[in-house]
C-alpha cells in the first residue's frame, strides 16, 4: 500500500498526517505526489501507518544487483574526468541514495555548467580539500553545523573579476575555474556568491563516503587539482533522482556512472594504508605479549596489536577488535577485555587489535619505554 492509497483507507487527512510526523502538509503532498523522504522520515512513516506503509514504498526504484553490476569501472570514470568529461556518482542505498553529477572544477565548460544547472537542484558546489579552503579563507557556513549528512558547507563565493550577477553559467565556470587555481587568492573571490564550496574529510572517501569526498579523490586520481563541480540530480518535478532513475540518466546522456562503495574499493586495492611503526614486547594481565604500533595516514593515533603465544600458521587464531575505552580498560573491571582474556587462555594464543581513539597521548611507538 502507498502513502495515497492510505490516506484513503484511512480518512487521515493530509494536515493530519504532517502533525503526527512533524512536517508541513505540503511535504505531506510532496509524498504523496512520489518524492523520497529521508530514511529517518520512511521509517517514522512505516511507524505511524503501523506498517501498513513500509518504508521500502518510498524506494521501489533501488537499482537492482544486476543493474548495479552495470556501473562502469572507476578507471574509466577517472579517464573521463581527465578528458573533461562528466560522470555521475551514486551513493549507499541506506545513505542519500542519490546521483550527483561531477566533474573537475579546473577542467568545466560554460556548456557543462549550464547542463548541470538544467538537470540538478542548480543548487552547484564545490568540494575541495581542507588546505585549499583555509588558503582560500573560506570560514563555514555555520558555527555548529546540525546538517545530516554532516555537510561542510562553507560561505558561499563569486569570482571577482568579470563580475556581474554571478548567477550565469559562464560566471560560476569563471567562479570554479578560479577556486581550482592554485594563483587565485582569497580576495580574488565575493562573499557570499553563487558556488557553494564544500571541504572534504581528509581521506577522501576512506573517511566518509559522500559526493564530496569522491569528487576530491577522482580529480585527484585524474591528475587535476582536488577542486570538483557536484550537483544533485532531479526529476522535473523537483524530486530527487534516485536508484534506477539515475542509472537511466546516465545511459540516456551517454555519461559514466561509478558508485561510492566502487570509488572505496579501488582505494583500498591500490593504497597502502597501514604502516608498521615499531615492535616491543609488553607485559599484560595476560602474561608477556608482542606489541606491534601501526599508523595510517588520516589519523593522529597509532593502533596496537598485541600477539598472545605463537600464531603459527595463522588458523583458527582468536582475534579480538576492542576500541579504545580508557574509564573501562584502566579504572573499571575491564569487563570486554578481561573476557577475552579468558578466550585467549583457553586457545593458548590470541590477537588484540586495540584501536586507540582522539587525538592526544603518547604515540603507541613510544610506550616500548614503558616496559623496559
């Protein structure tokens, strides 16, 4: 059943429906009408409609696993952002479930601009690294950001030279162009403006997996400078595409399509993300240990993994992931760690991955000097 059909079934008026969910009676008309909610607000409506309407309603046009399979391969997506081209980018079907459009901001024509603007939100932003943003003096657009997704918006740009209204598609090109060009400086730009810089998780995609983030990675990985053009696409009526809608807009405008999950992937195939950085033998409330310090290069912190008895070949070895949780592990009783203490005597061996937290303490490397 569909949110009309129980509107009708029911004799809930349309104002009624928006009180008992929070939202206005012209979101309310929105749903009705075929636009996606969130998936907070799918489940809260499966809740109040008591299942009746379930929240996989509002999503019948998911792209199947087939139709996944259909994507195209990152690499030739990164060919076609270093031949200036435009790709779309999906993300997870439990995040947005959305496509954006995207290219490399250095690298985009009036024309692709204006195509942006026809098919999206027109809504245009421009994700770049946090380096670029503070070079650029471009402050957030908000103090406390209460965005969803977590959205780094900052304040909004036009640039200066040339300048009209800044809303043409030939001026926010200028205003990109401009934002990609390591010459340009702060004072070069208007604020606010017409281009809504984003600034990603150092990481890229390996951090968080959003829009932002994969733009940064692709012109990065197509050899131009880490500056994107996002916007999200949309129906003519205003709705969001999603799922299947964008796989057909995709192939009907002859673009490449990659997904997020696709973008990590290749990441993670050809990066080298975790360095060894000492070894040192400890001694725990489990007896003496093998201490190995490893780093990555996104995070302040060194990880431990400390090694009980010998590993051997590696089978069938007890391996635990505790994240770091210094009032249980240091002054309370333990409890996670003290249990699996207790597997790792009954096997005679065991590995602790302990994964340390925040951005303060001495590096993992140095406590081999505790222990001498």
């Amino acid at each position: 059943m569909n949110l009309a059909q129980w509107l009708k079934k029911t004799g809930t008026t349309q104002a009624a429906l928006g009180k008992m969910l929070g939202i206005t009676q012209g979101r309310v008309s929105q749903l009705v009408k075929g636009a996606a909610p969130s998936f907070e607000l799918a489940g809260k409506i499966e809740q109040v409609t008591r299942g009746k309407v379930p929240a996989q309603e509002f999503y019948g046009d998911d792209m199947t696993d087939e139709e996944k399979n259909q994507l195209d391969s990152v690499e030739s997506a990164i060919q076609a952002i270093r031949d200036g081209e435009l790709i779309v980018v999906v993300d997870d079907d439990d995040r947005e479930n959305e496509g954006d459009l995207i290219g490399a901001a250095s690298k985009i024509t009036p024309d692709q601009m204006a195509f942006i603007i026809r098919h999206t939100s027109g809504i245009v932003c421009a994700p770049m690294t946090s380096e670029d943003s503070a070079r650029l003096k471009l402050d957030p657009m908000v103090a406390a950001n209460d965005c969803p997704n977590g959205t780094a918006f900052t304040i909004s740009v036009d640039y200066r030279e040339g300048l009209t209204t800044g809303i043409s598609a030939a001026e926010r090109c200028a205003t990109v162009h401009a934002l990609a060009n390591s010459n340009v400086q702060a004072g070069d730009f208007v604020r606010p403006g017409h281009v809504f810089p984003l600034v990603a998780k150092s990481g890229g995609v390996l951090m968080r997996s959003g829009h932002t983030e994969a733009a940064v990675d692709i012109t990065r990985l197509a050899g131009e400078p880490p500056v994107g053009v996002i916007s999200e696409l949309v129906n003519d009526d205003g709705t969001v595409k999603r799922g299947r809608q964008v796989l057909e807009f995709a192939r009907a405008h002859n673009l490449k399509i990659i997904s997020v999950d696709a973008m990590i992937a290749y990441r993670q195939s050809r990066e080298r993300l975790v360095e060894q950085a000492a070894s040192f033998e400890v001694e725990t409330a489990m007896g003496p240990a093998r201490a190995h310090a490893f780093t990555t290069p996104f995070e302040p912190v060194q990880h431990l993994a400390l090694v009980f008895g010998e590993i051997g070949d590696g089978r069938e070895i007890p391996v635990r992931l505790h994240r770091e949780n210094v009032i249980d592990d240091v002054f309370g009783d333990g409890g996670m760690l003290a249990k699996t203490y207790d597997v790792f005597r009954e096997k005679g061996r065991g590995i602790l991955v302990y994964l340390r937290e925040g951005t303060t303490g001495v590096p993992a490397s140095r406590l081999e000097d505790a222990f001498q």
